[in-house]
C-alpha cells in the first residue's frame, strides 16, 4: 500500500524529529553520514540497519566507503518523503 507523503506540519518539525538529518535539495528526501573507527564497524552498522529495514520493508540508499556510511531515505514508491522514512531514520539513529 501506497504511504502518503509527509504533510507540511510534518516537514516542518523534521529538524526536531531527526535532528542529524538533511532534506536534500535536489529531490525530496533526507541523508546523513555516519563515520566510525574503521571498515569493519561500518560494516557491522549496516548490517544492524539491514536487518531492521528488512523487517520494515523499507530499504535505504547507502553508500559506503571504508570507515564511511552515506544513507539517504525516501519512499520511492510514494514519490517523496513518508512516515516510513522518519521510523527508519529514528531506528538508524539509534543503531548508531
């Protein structure tokens, strides 16, 4: 089922409800970037994160290169920004 896009109520709050986020200005999602110590810790996050967004059904876009991890989250099938996004984004925060 189609999620619906966050409202503008919703968006504005978005800096309090995932304050390490940024909306990208290009398309409608947000990304942030994580850095540990080394390849091995970045590998066990995405890992944790894997298992959570699988049992959401909702995957991220990452980006990894050694101690480095890019994520950025949208609802493709939505278009845009949803509520999937911002549980996933908390869930990440706290895996981190």
């Amino acid at each position: 089922m189609k999620q619906p896009l966050l409202n503008p109520e919703q968006r504005e709050t978005l800096t309090q409800t995932v304050p390490h986020w940024i909306l990208l200005g290009n398309r409608d999602a947000i990304t942030r970037t994580f850095q540990f110590q080394n390849f091995l810790e970045a590998f066990a996050f995405m890992g944790k994160v894997a298992i959570f967004a699988e049992e959401l059904n909702h995957h991220p876009e990452w980006f990894n290169v050694w101690n480095k991890v890019e994520i950025t989250l949208s609802t493709h099938d939505s278009g845009g920004l949803t509520q999937l996004d911002i549980n996933l984004a908390k869930k990440i925060d706290q895996i981190a």
